[in-house]
C-alpha cells in the first residue's frame, strides 16, 4: 500500500502541452489509493478534456467559478475544495501560472484555490528551455519555494519546440515517486523499526484441538497499518487471526503458538527502536500434547496446564535503547493491576482497557484505553474506533521518543 493511500490530492492542471500527461497521472494517483479531484485552468481544457478527467476521477471536474452555461449553476468553493485536499499538486505548472502563483494574482479558480489550501502544495514545472532559463522563471521558483511548496523538478529531453534541454515535466511515475518519498522523508518515524504483535495464540492440546482465546488481532492490524503512515519499518508477528493489510512497509509473521510468537519476537527485539506487543498471549498451555486425536472414552478430560515464557516481561529484561509498549486487559482493580503490570515488565508505556467499559475489547471495531507512562502519567481517552486509539497511541510514542 502506498502512503498516498486514503490521501484526498487535488490536481491542478495548468496550459500547456505536458497536460496531456495528467490522464496517467490520475490512474496511478488512484492506483495508489488516493481520491482524487482535478480543477483546471481555463485554457488547460484544449490540451486535455474534463471528460476524460472526470471519467478517470470518477468525480467532476472544476475549471471556472461557475458554470456560464448555467443560469442557476451553484458557485464552486475554491475554499471549500482547498481545505478537502491533503496534497494540491500542480502539473503542468506553467510559467504564467506560476508568475501568477508568485504574485498572489488570482484570476480562475485554480489560482484561487491554491490561495486558499492550507495542505503542502507540490508544483511541476513544464516550458520551453529559454522559459526555463529566463531569471523571472527562476524568481517564481525560489519564491514558491520560499513560501513552503515543493518543486518537482523538470527534466531534460526533447521539448514541444523541438529543442532540446531542461523544462520537460516529470513523467507521471516519477511525479508519485517524488511525492511519495517526499511524505515519507518528512514523516516523524521514517528509519525507525517498530515491532509489533497481534492477535491470540493457539495453544495445541492435539491435532485438532486448542486453547484460545477471542482476540481478532484487529488492534495491533491497525496499529501496524498507523505506524507505517508516520513512516516506520513494520515488522508485524501476529497470531491466527482474518485480519489483512497491505503496505509496503509492513512485513507479516504469521505464527501460531506462543512458543513461535516468543521466538519470533527475539529474533527482532535487537534490532527496533519500538516495540508494541497487543497480542492476547495464552498464559498458559498443555503441558503435554498428544498426537493423536483425543478420543472422548469418559464423561471428563484432565489437562495437565503449564505456563508459557511472559514475551513481554523477557523484552523488559532485555531491552537496552527500544522505547518498550505492553497492554493490560483488565476486569478489576485496572488502574493499579496496570501501573504494577508497568513497573515489574520494565515497560516505557502500558495501554490499560478494561472489560468494564461498553465497547471495548474483543472483536469489537472500537475500544476505550487508559495510557499510563513510566513517570506514572495517567491518559484517559473516550471510547473510540480501534483506528483512531492506534493514532492516540503512535502520536503518544512520538512524543516521548522525541522528547
């Protein structure tokens, strides 16, 4: 999954030949998980159609302040499309309208727009070679930039005049290559490694059956899918669970057992910066398991039960630089059964949830959590979705590692 995934990018399209060019770049902004919306300057549409932008949008696109075909036709919000958009990108950005840019003239709607978008603004330059290398052109490109928006530099190759040299705008590919290792360069966990673990283990007791427990695993999924947002290296050990996610900085290790999931864990320990473990662990297993079905020849069946190895109070023991993050399910007595779960596993962070609270838990697509840190800072949050909780809680370990 991209990082542009989710991401609302409203594309500017500019007069000159390169717009061509944004029918590709709409696909793969899609492509990669975006919503995309498209306004146009007015001259732009003989280059390349709305249709076909709206088509490949699948939403409508906006070039004027209203429609002059229209008597009634409503006024179409530049402010309101600027504050919709995460990322406005300008391609092709002509000289004129970056001149315009520049001065703050607003003469259509694209101008306006961006005028008005309080998101990063990334522009793609496209003209000829002497355009290019006249010193107005330059002053527009060290004053945007100046203001905070991002170029994406031109290229060199055959130009529309037949010249040869640099203007030519960054091929579509290259424009989200750009935009994406952009975002993740500035991201607050980009080059940091975060462990993660999710969801039950299965504790055999034989062939067919085992000792469980009710976790969907859904709390660390979106734990890992967050994490890799802000940038992080995701290495997620999850137990049997539905859950799925696709993200290229997420890297899954299914396993079964605690067993696997202690091994697994210490393979990696070493080697993050920090370690989330909300999987429903078994605390306890067969101490036997046999290896052949069990056949029911009485009215009762005894197991004999052993506890399996504390994965989390193991890291505790062990950790040196890694920022250290447990979760405490608890029926009673929470607060104090978390700050004592917190002081004995060496723990930077515990995550408390009771099974008190309406809503949180289990299966469930939202929980209520408690945050308590080592200098026994206590952070109450309202019930909430699961994704959101995972937000609290990377914005909480930034914070602090950051601190």
């Amino acid at each position: 999954m991209s990082i542009l995934s989710g991401k609302n990018i409203l594309l500017g399209i500019t007069a000159g030949i390169a717009a061509y060019k944004t029918a590709s770049l709409v696909r793969l902004f899609i492509k990669a998980g975006a919503q995309v919306k498209v306004v146009m300057t007015p001259n732009s549409k003989d280059f390349i159609t709305p249709l076909t932008l709206s088509t490949l949008s699948k939403n409508p696109v906006f070039s004027s302040f209203t429609n002059e075909e229209d008597d009634n036709a409503m006024w179409n919000n530049h402010v309101e499309l600027g504050l919709w958009a995460d990322l406005f990108v300008i391609a092709p950005a002509t000289a004129n309208t970056m001149s315009k840019m520049s001065n703050g003239n607003s003469d259509n709607l694209l101008l306006a727009t961006y005028l008005s978008a309080k998101c990063p603004v990334y522009f793609a330059p496209a003209m000829d070679l002497d355009m290019y290398k006249h010193e107005s052109t330059k002053v527009s490109f060290e004053t945007l930039q100046s203001f905070g928006n991002v170029m994406i530099p031109a290229t060199s190759g055959e130009l529309a005049s037949g010249l040869v040299g640099e203007g030519r705008m960054a091929e579509p590919e290259d424009i989200v290559t750009f935009i994406e290792n952009d975002i993740l360069d500035k991201l607050p966990l980009k080059g940091k490694k975060v462990l993660i673990t999710a969801g039950p283990t299965y504790e055999a007791i034989d062939p067919v059956r085992f000792i469980g427990n009710h976790s969907s695993g859904k709390m660390g999924f979106e734990i890992a899918k967050a994490s890799a947002n802000l940038g992080a290296e995701v290495i997620l050990i999850t137990g049997p669970t539905h859950q799925n996610v696709t993200h290229s900085l997420i890297n899954i290790i299914a396993v079964t057992s605690a067993e696997e999931m202690y091994q697994h864990v210490h393979n990696y320990f070493d080697n993050v910066d920090v370690a989330i473990l909300s999987a429903a662990v078994a605390d306890f297993k067969p101490k036997e398991v046999a290896l052949q079905k069990i056949k029911k020849k009485s009215d009762t069946l005894n197991i004999e039960l052993e506890r399996t190895k504390d994965i989390l109070a193991s890291l505790g023991a062990s950790k040196k630089h890694q920022f250290l993050v447990g979760f405490a399910l608890e029926t009673n007595n929470e607060l104090e059964n978390a700050k004592q779960k917190l002081k004995k596993k060496n723990l930077n962070l515990i995550v408390l949830n009771s099974l008190q609270d309406k809503g949180a838990g289990f299966k469930g697509d939202t929980n209520k959590v408690t945050f308590i840190d080592n200098k026994n800072t206590v952070t109450e949050f309202q019930l909430k979705s699961k994704a959101e909780v995972a937000e609290d809680l990377l914005n909480e370990i930034v914070k602090q590692i950051h601190a």
